[in-house]
C-alpha cells in the first residue's frame, strides 16, 4: 500500500479522492482510494479492469458493520 500512495503522490501531485464504495448504488459515497495513475477520467464501473492508463479503486470487501 506505501507504494501505491508514493505513486499517487508522484503522479497526481497527492489529488486523489477517498470514499466508501457503495456496491449497491455502484457508486463512491464520500471515506476508499479511487486515483488515476495516467489516466485523464474517473472510472466509475468496477467490472472494467484497469491499468496505469486507468484509474485504480480500492474498496472493502465487506461494508457491513
């Protein structure tokens, strides 16, 4: 994780977005990592796999309490 956020230091000058990923409204809903690495666009769908041309999501496998 330390060199994914070095990374996203480096390449985005630390503008990143941090959010919880709601599956059900597939959607980021506000404290999640979502950055672009060489990317000029958000993806917002999960299903499409991603590369350093695309932008990186990380998000909890259980949102339950």
């Amino acid at each position: 994780m330390r060199e994914v956020f070095e990374r996203m230091a480096q390449e985005l000058g630390k503008k990143f977005r941090l959010g919880v990923y709601d599956p059900e409204k597939r959607q980021l809903m506000g404290v999640i990592v979502k950055i672009g690495l060489n990317s000029t666009g958000a993806i917002e769908d999960l299903d499409v796999p991603v590369d350093d041309e695309a932008d990186i999501v990380v998000y909890p496998m259980d949102l339950g309490g």
